[in-house]
C-alpha cells in the first residue's frame, strides 16, 4: 500500500519532474521596460486597453483628459503614447 505524502514532499517531487522536462514554451518576461501613457475617457475602454498591456510586459499610466497627460509626461517620462481624439478639458489634436 503506498504511502501518503506530505505536500512538502509532494511540490519536491513536483519539482524535480519540472527540471527532468524540457521547456516546451518560452517564459515571458515580467516586463519589457517599456512606458505607454494612456489617455481616454470613456473609463472600460481605458481599463480595457490597460489590461491588454500590461497583460503584453507594458508598464501604464490612465489619464482622462490631454491637461492630465502633458503633465503625466513630464512625470511619467512614457516611451508610447495611446491617444484618444476627442476628450474634455483638452482634447487629443
């Protein structure tokens, strides 16, 4: 009859069966050190478009207006910026 293990026993064995397997996949990075500022309105399409990249390795920042994103420029120091056209305040042209 075998013998019940333990879940430390268990993830060590777990383990070792990882290491013996080859990677059939590449890891992704954790992050590509790239800075996107996004600047949209309508809030579930920013979160939307914020999930999609930062789900792609991005570091993001929303901003709802074009006043906030030329500050969030200077601070944020962005390598891309997503552009809505038509926003309050200030708009994207």
């Amino acid at each position: 009859m075998p013998k019940n293990k333990n879940p430390q026993e268990l993830a060590l064995e777990e383990k070792k069966k990882e290491e013996k397997e080859p990677q059939t996949e590449t890891p992704k990075p954790k992050g590509n050190g790239k800075k996107l500022l996004i600047v949209e309105d309508e809030k579930p399409l920013a979160h939307a478009l914020e999930l999609k990249f930062a789900h792609e390795g991005y570091e993001t920042k929303l901003v709802e207006d074009g006043r906030a994103a030329m500050e969030a420029i200077k601070e944020f120091k962005p390598n891309g910026i997503l552009l809505d056209l038509i926003m309050p305040k200030m708009d994207g042209f």
